[in-house]
C-alpha cells in the first residue's frame, strides 16, 4: 500500500460542507494529511495532479442485487466488485435475494468473505427480514446482526402481513437495527408491470396506482409509530408518498427514505413501445413525480440515492413486456446519471453528492463517506463535465440490461480509490 498524494483538486466533500481546492496525503490506506495547497509531496510513491478533476468521498451503494450464490450467471460478487470499482462505487451492500437467501449467520459471513477475497471494493451485506422472503417467519435477525448484517430487507417482496410486520420491527429494535421495506400495497400491485394512467391502459399492461405506494407507507409508517423501529423507506417513487413521509416526519418520526437514480431520470414515456429495459419494479411514474423527487433531494429529503442494481441477462429481458425481469444494472452509470441533476436540474454538486456518500454511511453507521484527516481512504476523482455515451455492450458487468444504453451523459470516473488502493485507474 503505497503512499499517494493528489494535488490541485477541487475536493467535495458533504459531510463537512466543503467545497474548494484542495491537496490530500494518503499513508497506510488512511487520509493522513489535507491543505489547501503546496502539500508535501516528498516520499510519496505516487503525485497525482488532479487539476479540473474533482475529489469526493467514494460513492457508497446500499441497494446492490448479485447473481452470487445460486444465479452467477446475471453477476458474480467479482463482475460486481469491478463495476462498482469503475463507476466510483466504494461500498456496496448485496441484497438478501440470493439462492439461498441470506437469512441466517452463516450466508452473512459467507458473502463478507467471498467480497474481501477479492480485494477490490468493500462488500457489505443487508439480512433478510424473513425467512425465504416468505413474509411470514422472522429471520434470525439478532444472529446476523451479530455476523455484521448492515440492514434487513425482504427486498422488492412486500410483507403484506401486518403481524409479521409489527415483530420484525419490534424485535429489529432491540438491536437498534435497520429495517428497510418497499411502500406498497400487496393486492393493489400484483401483476402490475406499469403505473396506472392513459399510456399503460393504451399499451393494455397491468397497472397500479400511484395511491398505492401511499396506502404501503402510510401502514408502514403506523407501525414504526407503534414499536419505534430505525425505518428506510425503500426506493419511493410518488409525489403523494413524498407527501406522507413529510407528515411523518412531523410528528416526529424519524424516518430515513431512499430513491432510485432510475426514477430520478426516467419516466414513464420512457416505456415508449415497450422497451423493457425501462421495466422496474416499482414501475415508471409520470413527469411530476420524477420532478417532486429531484426536489426532494435538493432539499435533504431523501437520504440515499441508490442505483437498485439488479442485472438480468439478455434472455430474461428479451421478452413481452409484461414477462420481463425488472430491474436494471446501475453501478457504473450512477455518478454520471447523478451528474445529470447538476447538469440539467441546477442542484450543486455537494447536493447531489451527499445521498451518495455520507448520507448512507450515516445511516448505516459506517466510518466513510467522508474526506477528513484519520477516514478511510475511499475516494473518488472525477471529471463532473466530461461526456460519456453509454455502450451496455462496454459494460463492466456480467448483464447488460441498462435503460442509459445509447444515451450522452456527462461525467467521468478518473480514479477510484477504496483504503488507499487504487483499483480504478483512467488516468495511466
């Protein structure tokens, strides 16, 4: 682990507030130094002058679905490493829907291991909240947050049952645990595949309503009023949930929310004539709904971006509408699709940077997402106007189901740096 000074940046950095030039010492995978300028660069085994790029804490992803174990052939932990790796991606936090599900000790210590074999990013594991994702037996959750479990989450299945609910919640509570839930309601979505309105009932899919979500979140939220549980809404979506969840918030509840960069830049027109890598659970919402969201993180509302990275290979998408997978891969378009509410929406960098970075490391407790002298040297230097066409045939990971495929992005990842190592390298 060599020493590594970067010079001439412009350092971004939201847990601090600060944004401006900058020099950075790295010694022993730690941030030993910062100055703003004429740093000393004497011993180090490598000068970086990053002048016109900019410097951030590495992106931290908490929503990242593999194929590893049971379904390798969407992803492994490794293709998903290296994604992550170049897209800025320092932490990821794999999702419990894997064959078998992650719902007990031994499968958390199973995937921690496996992703620190491969020596590139951080993998960290979110725990099933029920057993199998049935949504009626609690997990072993004390067990796995013990092994080191971050979150439990029955992932895109909804726990309709609000018993079960209840002693999730509950028992999550008495390790101050997280517990992360889709709002929705289970009659209402089933069998849906897009958003109720004129464009899906002209295109004949199944549809629900945007109330949905609300109804979902407006029980959810009853029952974190009820035992007092740590809560993440999962991926909201509509302008009427944003409403319920600021209602809450009101009265007290202190509730953490999580978007989507899909629904952040896409909306239902994406669809057109049925494009199904634009098919995601939740589905598309209309223009207002993206529009209320991008405000939402202008003003600190939502606490984490996500990619919802959820590769699926050409056969699982390839198919009627209605039949496709949903979901799409995220990890190496997310900073440059994020850039895009820079660009297009004129929020400030530090505004679209801290849901990607301390605002997860907070909520998950984890000693990142920030450039301060002592953290981790997980670090990301990127071009912020540099474009970027988007070739899924490029990508990095083992599917290629992106809904940015053929689209002009601006912004690129020059280097990634997780602990001191560097294993992104645009730069050479």
């Amino acid at each position: 682990m060599s020493d590594i000074v970067i010079r001439g940046a412009r350092l971004i950095d939201p847990a601090r507030d600060f944004d401006g030039p900058a020099d950075v010492r790295i010694e022993g995978g730690v941030i030993a130094a910062i100055g703003e300028g004429g740093l000393d660069a004497s011993g180090a085994a490598r000068v970086i002058e990053a002048h016109g790029l900019c410097l951030a804490p590495g992106l931290i992803d908490i929503r990242v679905k593999t194929g590893e174990p049971g379904n390798e052939q969407k992803e492994t932990l490794l293709s998903a490493a290296r994604a992550a790796a170049a897209g800025g991606v320092t932490t990821i936090v794999v999702q419990p829907d894997t064959d078998p599900t992650v719902d007990d000790p031994a499968m958390v210590d199973f995937i921690r291991r496996r992703g620190a074999s491969h020596d590139l990013v951080r993998v960290e594991v979110a725990g099933a909240a029920t057993r199998g994702h049935d949504g009626r037996r609690m997990a072993e959750i004390g067990l796995m947050h013990e092994a080191g479990a971050l979150y439990f989450t029955d992932c895109d299945r909804v726990i309709a049952d609000s018993r079960t609910l209840r002693r999730v919640m509950a028992y999550a509570g008495a390790f101050n645990a997280l517990i992360a839930h889709r709002p929705v309601d289970a009659w209402l979505c089933e069998g849906a595949v897009a958003t109720e309105g004129e464009l899906a009932a002209r295109l004949g899919l199944a549809a629900v309503p945007a109330i949905a979500e609300r109804i979902g979140l407006e029980r959810d939220l009853a029952l974190v009023e009820l035992t007092g549980a740590r809560f993440l809404v999962d991926m909201l979506s509509t302008a009427e949930a944003l409403q319920t969840l600021r209602r809450a918030r009101k009265r007290g509840l202190e509730v953490s929310a999580s978007v989507s960069i899909n629904h952040l830049c896409f909306n239902e027109i994406d669809i057109g004539d049925y494009r199904t890598f634009y098919r995601l659970d939740p589905p598309l919402r209309p223009e207002a709904d993206r529009l209320a969201l991008i405000e939402a993180v202008r003003d600190g509302e939502i606490d984490v971006i996500t990619s919802a990275h959820s590769p699926a290979p050409a056969e699982d998408k390839r198919l009627p509408f209605a039949d496709a997978q949903p979901g799409a891969v995220g990890l190496e378009t997310l900073l440059p699709a994020a850039l895009g509410l820079h660009h297009e929406h004129g929020l400030e960098l530090i505004e679209v940077l801290r849901p990607l970075t301390c605002g997860p490391a907070a909520l998950l407790g984890l000693e990142r997402g920030s450039v301060t002298e002592g953290a981790p040297a997980d670090l990301l230097l990127f071009d912020p106007g540099a474009p970027r066409s988007i070739d899924a045939g490029q990508l990095i990971s083992r599917s290629r189901n992106s809904p940015f495929d053929g689209r002009l992005l601006q912004g690129r990842v020059s280097m990634t740096l997780v602990g001191g190592r560097i294993v992104h390298d645009d730069l050479s």
